[in-house]
C-alpha cells in the first residue's frame, strides 16, 4: 500500500483559503504529509497560474530539501 499526499490539485485560493500554492506552502503541507505517512507527493506547481515552468518546479523543490 502506497499512501500518496495530494496537496492542492486544480484548486486555488478561490476554492479555499488554505490551499497551498507558493513553494513555501507546498513545501511545508508536504512535509506535514509525510510526517502523517504519505510515501509520495502530488502537487501542482504554480508561479500565479498552475503551470509546468521549471522554474516553478525548481522552487518548490528547494523549499522541500529545505522543510
């Protein structure tokens, strides 16, 4: 069994006010979920918009080596 921590999907701050869509805020609700026992994070990287810019991706994957 693989337990996988989703964090925010296609929704945006619109949708709920706790949504986490910086680096920062994926960062930190990803490693909440691994703490709670998630083995693999699913996120949606954004820079405003959702979107796949390396950029984007590069940031929130430094804030996770950071978290």
């Amino acid at each position: 069994m693989l337990i996988k921590g989703c964090l925010n999907g296609d929704r945006s701050r619109a949708d709920h006010c706790g949504v986490p869509v910086t680096p920062e805020e994926l960062a930190a609700e990803g490693a909440a979920a691994v703490r709670a026992g998630a083995q693999a994070l699913h996120v949606h990287p954004r820079g405003g918009a959702e979107r796949l810019r390396w950029d984007d991706i590069r940031a929130g994957l430094r804030e996770c080596e950071l978290s």
